[in-house]
C-alpha cells in the first residue's frame, strides 16, 4: 500500500496524515500530491469525502515548511484558496490550521470573508499569514487594491471551481487571476468540473495536469439513495411524518428556493421538528451559530438553500433530504455528497411528483446508481418493487387532476375565469424505470420485517388544509429566518385589491369606515 511519504510529502506532513484518520493516500491524493509538488496546474476532480481538500493542503504546507526552515520572509501569503461560500472558507483555514499543528509547522493562517469588517481582515493580513483563504468576491477586491499582496504568492486554489466559474462569478474569477503572477500553480478543485469551467479557465493554464481519482464508488456504494412520491403542497408535513417514523440521527434538508426558507422554517416548527436554518439571507453570524448548532447534535435538523451542499462537512449526516430535484444534475451529486462521507455510510432521499421522477430516472442512470422506491405509511419505510410504486403513483396523480379539475369546474359556476391547463400529462408508467434495479436487488438490506406494501393498502397522503397552506406552493410570503434582522412581512392581500388576474371584477363593499367620520370604503 502506497504511503504518504512514497508520494514526496515530508515526514512530519505524511505522519500528520496518518494521524488525521488516513491510513492511505485516497486515489485522489495520490494522483494530485506529486504533481502540486512539482509545481504543475491542475484540475482536481473527485467525489465528496475523498480528501481533496488535504490533497491541496500537504503540498501548500511541505512549501511553507521549506521556506520557514530557509527563514525565507516577504510580504503577502504563499497560498491562496478562494471559496464560493463563507461556510466552505471557515472549514478550509480550520482544516489547514488542524494539519499545519498535526505536523508542528508554524503556518499563519487567516480567513477572509465578505461582509466581514476591513479594518479586521487588514490587521490580519498586516500580520504577515502565510495561508490566506477566502470567500471569493473579497478576496478579489483585496488583492486588486494591493491590500492583499500576490507578489509571494506560490498556490493559488479556487475550490468548487464550477461554482466560481458559473455566469454570476465568472467576472470576479476572472479578476482574481489576473491579480497573481504568471508563475503561480493554478489549482481547480470540485467533485464535478465540467467542461465550460476548463475551456474557461483555460487561458491562465500552463499545460496542466488532470487528478480525476478512481471511478466514482461513493454515491453508487456509501450512500444509499431513496425515492418517494409526494405532492410539492405536501412535502413539509411529509418531514414530521418522517420525523416520527424514523428520527434520523442528523438530516440535511434542501430546498433550491433560499426565498421560501423563512416560511419552511417557521412551518416545520410549527409541526413541531426543532430545526435550524442557513441561507444567504442570513447574516455570518446567524448561519454560524445554525451551523454550530447542527454540528453539534443540538438540533438534528438543518434546512438549507444549496449554499449548503458545496464543500461542508458535517460530521456523522445520517440523512439527506431534497425537497425538489435540482434542474442540474450535478447540483443533486453535492448535495447528496454531504452524507457518507470518508468511508461511512449515508441515505439521500428526494420527494418526487410526476413530472420529477421522470427526471430522477435520467439522473440515476447518468450517475451510475439506483434510486429505491419507497412508502412511508403507518409510521414505517416500505419498499414497493418499481411497477407498485409507478402505479401508486399514478393513481395519486390522477386523483390530484381529478381534484383540480373539480376545483376549476366549481370556479366556473361561480363565475372565476377557468384555469390555465395543465402544460403537459404526467409520465406514463411504462415510459420510467429505475436504472440497474434488477441487478441491484438481490443485494437490497431488508427495510422493514413486514415486507412491502401493495396499492390496496396505500392511498395518497391527507394533509390538513391548514398545514398544506403553510406548505409549498402556497404562495405565502416568506418570513424572515431566525438569526436575521427582522423585515417586515408583506402583508396578506385584503379582499377586493386586484391583484394580476383579477381585472375586470367589481370591488367589493368592505362596508363603512369604522373611523370616525369615515366614507365608505370601496
């Protein structure tokens, strides 16, 4: 088995490893350690959990080593690495200083976010840290104003590099490699780099080299992936019903709306599930506590925008919950990532109507692994084979157009103008299948001693009308989330104010003006 110090690292570095929990280099480690040692770009591209963030950091901090031992000195950091997310910067400068002490080097460490105050982050840099890591935008603004000096630098690392090269960041990207010398060792790390992010990044490149680690095993093998149908109106009440069946250990809950986070928070507590948030919205300091919080087993659960599923790791996730199926597939590959980390085991589920398990078929086949169709019902996970659960399926969907068209038809007679119809049908049966079923089956654990269900005993779930109009879709204005300077809610539409579809009706009467000498209201 090959060793740390096999692949060039130091002793003190490769001991440190070891110690960290790694009794081997990764295969991501062992592709991309001797190539940052000899100075060479390169695109790092490995699942979550498989160390590569430490596949960076050794060779980093092997350099700061060397240049403490010649009592090298100079102005500005060796290393740079930008981030998307305060989070991921927070657990990559906690990660350097866990490995740099490990190994007993003496490496300055100091993080940089936005919306943090300047003076702070100047007197920082003033001290002369010899890694700097960062959220992007500010780390871009420092270093184009010469308050972060580039001069020194030797690493630079922009992790979740796909992320960093999306359209609303690519200029401030951009901006920060012009502001390092040409000599640098450019690094581009993610678990997904597509090819856009390298033809992008191409031009501050010199002929880099390619660390891609093994096949991917971690989502196929490590983490267990559950299917369930459920109604978009019904998704939050089907997170106390899950709460009460099986009290996952620590659940991760995403939801690709961050403006819709306030209103899911403040319903799942009122159902009665002690959960924290994070989200953009949110000030530093507010999704820090949330973060701690969860991290510490405070609160089991987390509910998050995808801010959350780049880079975090949060020790021991037992479960992953989405909400919705992210329109990019790579997006659902991070979140799931955020479970069954470094060897463990973990269970990624998605809520799922009509319309998306079309959807989550192609996604399973593209990423070589099997969704399990399952049931929640009386309290207990069953496991219907494929053709069941399409079936019950359908037959909710048909109920709920049955439904709808009922609630359109009694419109009519009232006089409402008919609902716009229904773009497309659902999915046939025939037409969904869940890739790899047949040879995954026979290696199925067992869910429940009961068996499975069948569709005689199963119906749709029945949601009361006051928790589905909390829920999704409801079109409730989102509340502010906790931790977050309180805003003003907008207020609920009072009867009579037209609102977009609305025109041509009459106002209705509201009756006199209660106030003193107060005209009828119309």
């Amino acid at each position: 088995m090959q060793s740390f110090s096999a692949l060039g690292l130091p002793e003190s570095i490769a001991t440190a490893l070891t110690g960290l929990g790694f009794a081997a280099p990764t295969a991501i480690q062992a592709e991309a350690i001797p190539s940052l040692l000899a100075g060479r770009d390169l695109f790092m591209e490995s699942e979550t959990g498989t160390g590569k963030t430490f596949a960076y950091l050794a060779p980093i901090l092997t350099r700061i080593s060397e240049d403490s031992a010649k009592s090298e000195r100079g102005k500005g950091p060796l290393a740079l690495v930008a981030a998307p997310t305060q989070e991921l910067a927070v657990q990559i400068g906690r990660e350097a200083e866990k490995l740099a002490r490990a190994a007993g080097i003496e490496a300055g460490v100091a993080v940089i976010l936005g919306g943090s105050p300047l003076a702070r982050q100047e007197a920082a840099l003033h001290k002369g840290p010899s890694l700097v890591v960062g959220t992007l935008g500010r780390l871009a603004d420092l270093a184009s104003v010469k308050v972060l000096k580039t001069g020194r630098l030797r690493f630079l690392v922009l992790d979740e590099a796909d992320r960093l090269f999306a359209k609303e960041t690519e200029e401030l990207t951009s901006k920060l490699l012009d502001a390092v010398p040409r000599n640098v060792v450019r690094i581009l790390a993610s678990a997904t780099l597509p090819e856009r992010t390298k033809r992008l990044a191409a031009p501050w490149l010199r002929e880099p080299a390619h660390a891609k680690g093994a096949a991917p095993t971690v989502l196929s093998k490590d983490i267990e992936h559950w299917c369930f149908y459920c109604d978009s109106r019904k998704r939050l009440d089907f997170l106390r019903r899950f709460e009460a069946s099986l009290r996952p250990a620590r659940c991760l809950v995403f939801h690709s709306n961050a403006a819709r986070l306030g209103a899911a928070l403040e319903t799942l507590d009122s159902l009665g599930i002690e959960v924290e948030a994070i989200s953009a919205r949110l000030d530093k300091e507010a999704r820090h506590v949330a973060l701690d919080r969860f991290s510490r087993g405070e609160v089991r659960w987390l509910l998050t925008s995808d801010l959350g599923a780049r880079g975090l790791d949060i020790p021991a996730v037992s479960h992953i919950i989405s909400l919705d199926l992210p329109e990019e597939p790579t997006v659902y590959v991070h979140r799931a990532g955020r479970t069954g980390r470094a060897g463990a085991k973990g269970i990624s589920i998605i809520l799922a109507d009509g319309f998306e398990l079309d959807r989550a078929a192609k996604l399973a086949r593209r990423g070589d692994f099997v969704f399990r169709t399952k049931v929640l019902r009386e309290g207990k996970v069953f496991e219907p084979e494929p053709e069941e659960f399409f079936a019950l399926a359908e037959a909710a969907e048909a109920q709920r157009r049955e439904s709808r068209a009922k609630r359109a038809a009694e419109g009519r007679e009232g006089g409402l103008p008919p609902r716009r119809p229904a773009s497309k049908a659902p999915p046939r049966r025939s037409g969904i299948r869940f890739p790899n079923y047949e040879e995954d089956r026979n290696r199925r654990p067992p869910v429940t001693p009961e068996g499975r269900s069948g569709p005689q005993d199963w119906s749709p779930d029945k949601t009361p009308a006051r928790d589905r109009e909390a829920g999704e879709g409801s079109g409730r204005s989102p509340a502010t989330p906790r931790g977050s300077p309180r805003e003003g809610r907008s207020a609920p539409r009072e009867p009579g104010r037209t609102q977009r579809g609305d025109a041509g009706r009459p106002p209705r009467d509201k009756g006199p003006d209660p106030r003193p000498g107060g005209k009828s209201r119309q």
